[in-house]
C-alpha cells in the first residue's frame, strides 16, 4: 500500500490517492494498482487471501489506522500524533506494539524510534523512546519487527556508518 500524490506544475496538491500493488512472483513483475479511494472492494476481495485486518499510514507526518474490515476506506489519526513528525509506522507481529519515527522532545537527537502499546480501550499508551542502544545523534529511520517479534530492523546514520543510511538489526 503507497500514497501517491498528484501535483500542479507550481507544486501544489491536487488529489491524493493510495493505492495496493502486489508482487507477482511467478511473472517476477508488480500487479496493476488498486485505488483503495475509487475501488476499495476489489481490494477487500484481494485482501481475504492476504487476511489483513489492519494498516498503518502516514499522512502529512503523522500516522494514521485502517481498519480493512470496514466497507470504506477511512484512515483514523492515532492519538499518539503531535505537532512532530510521526513517520515509518511498523506494527509488531503480535499487534500490541506500534513502532514509529519521531522528532519530539526528549530523544536522542534527529529522528528516534520509539514505541506505543496498544492499551485495552483501542488507545495507544504515551510513546517511548528505544534508548541509546537503538537512537544515535543522527537521524534513525524504517523500523521493522522481524516475525520472531524480537528482532528490530532499521537504518539509521550514526552507528559508525560508512554513509548515509545503513541497515541495522538488535
């Protein structure tokens, strides 16, 4: 699933659109694009083989929930949203825990990774940071929860990089 925006020639948006692409494995090309805005079933009849139930979006720096099981398409802003940047969504394989990038206060510089717990009223608990073994000065980015919901991936750019962002893993 990606966003993809539609742009004036001096740069202004027009439309927004997001869109599912799956990868063909067998041609080893990527399917034709699904609009979720204009056909939001064709992609519910492709989604009961994939059995999501939900997704995780940034819109304009701040993350966003879709409940696949509802008949429209309507992203919800998570209350952990603030006036920073709340990117790179990542939710963990067992579904309690939202990994994301942020630029609040209170980090380590840059962006940091930080987490939230789904609580049980659906909420999501206040964000915490990841601490110095994960965050850097730098700027860390794409957080990703391996299966065995212990292994974080992500890049970053301190660690003692050889430039500009490497892959990581603790």
């Amino acid at each position: 699933i990606y966003c993809a925006d539609h742009v004036s020639r001096s740069n202004e948006l027009i439309s927004r659109d997001f869109l599912f692409s799956e990868f063909d494995s067998v041609n080893t090309k990527w399917k034709n694009p699904i609009s979720l805005l204009k056909d939001y079933a064709k992609f519910q009849e492709v989604n009961i083989n994939m059995n999501f139930t939900e997704v995780f979006i940034t819109i304009n720096d701040d993350i966003y929930s879709v409940d696949l099981g509802k008949s429209t398409f309507s992203p919800q802003k998570l209350n952990i949203n603030t006036k920073y940047i709340e990117t790179s969504p990542c939710l963990s394989p067992d579904g309690n825990t939202l990994y994301f990038v942020n630029n609040r206060p209170g980090g380590f510089g840059g962006k940091d990774i930080w987490s939230s717990e789904r609580l049980s009223n659906g909420k999501w608990s206040e964000p915490m940071n990841l601490g110095a073994k994960i965050n850097t000065a730098e700027d860390e980015e794409s957080p990703f929860m391996m299966a065995d919901n212990a292994s974080l991936c992500f890049s970053s750019k301190g660690h003692n990089c050889i430039g500009g962002y490497d892959i990581f893993s603790s």
